[in-house]
C-alpha cells in the first residue's frame, strides 16, 4: 500500500462495525431537505439479535430457516450459516453437504438466486470490513459483506462516490458483483462489475483466488449469482464528485412516443435518467410517465452556507423495527394495500402531482437515487402473497414489442404500481450479466394476481422473440427452455462451472431450476 493510501485509510471516518448488526436492511432511512443532521440518538442500539436482519426468514432451534427474496415469494427451507472470516468462510463451504451452499447478502433481489432448498446459505454480512480506501485515486478495497449504503457513508465526506448504484442502497459489494447491478447512467457507466479492479473468490475446491477483469473467470462472475464461489473482497474504483445534492430536472410526459424521445435524450457524460410510467393509461395516454433525469451538482451551485458542508451523507431519520417517521408502527394488513382501486388512485394522484416540467431543484442523493428505500419494508404493501419484479430488455429496434407489452399490461388491468422504464447502454463483460444495449421495463405485479403466471409466460415468449431477455437476479419462474436464447454466452458459463466446480458446490433454488 502506497503512503498516500495509507494516510487515507488512517484518517478516513470508518469502523468495523457490522452493516447486519446495524440492520441494514431494515432501518429505513427518511429524508427532510431542512432538517439538521442527525446526532444519533435515534439510531437503534446495536445489541438486537442477528436473527432480526432477515425480515423474511422464519427461525426454528436447529438454526434451518425458511427464505425467500425481497418479493416474499417462492419459500425454501436451508440450514443458515453466518462466517464471520476467510477461514470460517472457507470451513462452511468444505461442509456445505450433499445440497451445496450459496452466498446471500442481504436479501434484496426479488427471486431465488440466493435461496438453497435442503442445502445451506452463506449470510455474508459479517464479512463487512472496509479495507482500505485511497482517497486521491479514488479506490476502495472492502470485504463483500459491506453495504453501499455503508460505503456511501465513509466516502462520501472524502468527495468520492459509487459510479453505480441500483434502486436500494441495502445490497452488498458482493451482491451488486454478483447480479452485476446496473443504474440509472447505464449507457454511460455500464454496470457494477465495470468498476471492479479485482476481485477475491473462494472457490469450489477452497483455493482464494485473485480474479481480474478480462479473464473467464471474471466474465463468469460478474453476473454468475454466487454460482462460480463466494467472493470475499473487491477493490473498486469510484467517481468524484463535489457535493451530496443533485441537480434534477423533472417532467410530465404524455404518451409513449414522447417517453422514448425524451429518454433518449439523456445522452450526456454522467446523467442519470429513469421514467416511472403509469400501466393504468391506455390509448392515446398509453406510456403517460414522469420522467426524472438528474446531474452531481457542482459546488458553485450551492448558495454560500451550504459550501461549508458539501459532501454531508444525511439520510437524516434512522427508525428501528419498521417504525415510521411519527415513531408508531408501519402497519400493513395481510391482504396488502393495493387493490385495483387503491393502485388506479394512486397512479392517477401520482401523476398529477408531478410537474409539468421543473429544473434546478436540488435533491440529496439518497432521496434522488433510492426513494424506495425511504418506505419502511415497502415489500409487504402487497399483502402475504408477495410480489413478482418482473423486469426485461429489448433492444433498439424494438420499440413496437415494447408498446405491446405495456398495450397487454394496462389492458389486463388490477394492481399496479408505476412501472420504472430505462435504457441500457453496451452490455458489461458477464456471460450472465443482464444490461445489453436497449430498453428495460421493471414492474412489480401482486403474486396473487389470478393469471399471472400465464401473462409472464406469454411475456417471456415476447422478450426472447425481439431477441431480448430476463434479469435473472429478480426471477424465480423462468422456463429453463428460453435461457439460452435470452443468454447466448450460456454455454461458456455452464462449461465453466463444470470445470471449476464439478461437485456442484455452489447450487440456488435457480440454479437448479434452469439448469445452471
């Protein structure tokens, strides 16, 4: 390690405590634009049971837990196994068992990738250290347990920030590795794993490897879900930036010719677009939208005062067991809030309060990038059942199967929140990675739903007919028959694999169902 990073690492505002003892998946972070920051005496005390980091697991003596994704669907039963080293990593993985283990982090991708039925699980969180950071090059080297949420909050007061984040900030290092989670600036910043320098993997047979981009194995794991072994530590590289705020444009868009051109016009270096899209509207309203697009804020944009902390992390309200900003309980009933009613309401309402068209409005980043993360367990809004994250990808040239598919959504009708519409720039080096050069429609439909299953099928057979496809990472129901004309590099992956981990080691609920 060089002296300028040593100096770096000395001073940079860091501990080791633990991102699954601090709950990072269940304290929720709210936002108030004039509030002051906070002294931490809100923050919960340190001392609950690990146990209550899994918000979706179900606990009996003999430490075997039921789980499911962030979507709450899907529940398999394995034996919970939480290393807090290499050593014990490696020790875990030797006793994996005739079913295997899996890496999980913490929880939030919506499918089965990290749920191992009869098998174990690896609760990566304890190994959740922060290694080094040099803060004039702007590198980090963290163990994959480390939240971004925990990264954000050390670098950001040392001017450097993530070059990716996805829609929470609850995901580890190692789990934005492996999903390769990609962002709102995708077609300039790619996804995650382009911004990885190296990357440490424990493989099937116990070796430590250190794994470099432009290598099979690299391309294997950069999207592999946890198949190719765990990965214990990345070094990353990150962006520069000059302050904690936002610069945000906003603007009503009212159908989907206008949707498409105004996406597609967020082509400049470091811009970050998304369009939430209302699947309620149909015909002449069909693609109505709001459209958010946003830039790192300059420091001589800030009025005088506010230049004399400029890089503050202030996600400001930190409550404890799902408890909301007034201090009482976040209750949902069993049934879920969305009825058809309720989400028609709710679009209708949500449109109209958006502005016709707004610039300048300067928004702190958590508020800009993650505004899910501010509804404490949001997941349950869908009642016990759960809810399917459907997401896809066409590419350019298919915007026609693009408004079919929203034509067949609002004509179908029920629940249903705006839908997240973004464009995907070159596709990153991972075999299984999901970004590929197009466009990509997320949406979130009760699992409930009467017909749904037929529906995602038939949508399915649209995607890999337009040559599109999947995300993996949110999936648990894919025909395993239309994986390898969504992901044509699937063989290299399964030839791979085979080679590095003939005994199946690493095994998922996926892997098993299509055939990984």
């Amino acid at each position: 390690m060089s002296a300028d990073t040593e100096a770096a690492t000395a001073a940079a505002p860091y501990d080791d405590r633990s991102d699954g003892r601090r709950f990072m998946d269940l304290f929720v972070d709210r936002y108030d634009d004039g509030s002051d920051e906070p002294d931490g005496s809100d923050w919960p005390d340190d001392d609950w049971s690990d146990d209550d980091r899994f918000d979706d697991a179900r606990y009996d003596d003999d430490r075997f837990v039921s789980l499911t994704g962030w979507g709450r669907t899907a529940p398999t039963t394995a034996l919970l196994v939480r290393p807090r080293s290499y050593d014990e990593t490696v020790a875990a993985v030797r006793d994996g068992g005739a079913r295997g283990t899996i890496p999980r982090g913490l929880g939030r991708a919506c499918g089965d990738a990290a749920q191992n039925a009869g098998g174990s699980v690896l609760d990566m969180t304890g190994l959740d250290r922060i290694r080094a950071i040099d803060a004039t090059a702007g590198v980090v080297v963290c163990e994959a347990g480390v939240s971004l949420h925990r990264l954000m909050e050390v670098l950001l007061p040392l001017g450097w920030f993530l070059p990716v984040t996805p829609e929470t900030r609850y995901v580890t290092v190692g789990g934005a590795i492996g999903a390769d989670v990609h962002g709102r600036n995708h077609p300039a910043a790619g996804g995650f794993s382009r911004h990885v320098s190296s990357l440490d993997l424990l493989t099937a047979d116990g070796e430590r490897r250190t794994v470099l981009p432009g290598t099979p194995l690299f391309d294997a794991t950069a999207g592999g879900l946890g198949l190719t072994g765990v990965i214990l530590g990345a070094t990353l590289r990150l962006r520069r930036v000059a302050t904690s705020l936002m610069s945000v444009e906003t603007e009503r868009i009212t159908d989907f010719d206008a949707l498409l051109a105004g996406l597609a016009s967020t082509d400049r270096p470091g811009a970050y677009a998304v369009a939430w899209i209302d699947l309620t509207a149909r015909g002449t309203s069909l693609g109505r939208s709001v459209l958010t697009r946003g830039d790192h804020t300059p420091l001589n944009a800030l009025p005088a005062r506010a230049r004399r902390h400029p890089l503050t992390f202030r996600p400001v309200f930190r409550p404890g067991s799902g408890e909301g900003r007034l201090g009482g309980p976040v209750l949902v009933p069993s049934s879920g809030l969305l009825g058809r009613a309720t989400a028609g309401l709710f679009n209708e309402l949500w449109y109209r309060a958006a502005p016709r068209h707004r610039t300048g409005r300067q928004q702190r980043l958590p508020a800009f990038f993650h505004p899910l993360d501010a509804l404490p367990q949001w997941n349950r809004m869908y009642g016990r059942d759960g809810f399917v994250q459907y997401q896809f990808a066409v590419p350019y040239g298919q915007e026609e199967t693009l408004r079919q598919i929203l034509e067949r959504i609002a004509r179908r009708g029920g629940p249903v929140l705006p839908a997240v519409l973004g464009r995907f720039g070159a596709g990153g080096p991972g075999w299984l990675s999901f970004p590929a050069p197009g466009w990509t429609l997320t949406l979130d439909l009760p699992a409930g739903r009467p017909g749904l299953g037929r529906l995602l099928d038939e949508l399915d057979d649209e995607v890999a007919a337009a040559g599109g496809r999947v995300a993996l990472a949110k999936d648990a129901r894919l025909r395993p028959e239309l994986l390898a004309t969504m992901y044509p590099r699937l063989a290299e992956f399964r030839a791979l694999r085979a080679a590095l981990d003939p005994g199946s080691v690493f095994v998922s609920d996926l892997s098993r169902r299509l055939s990984l």
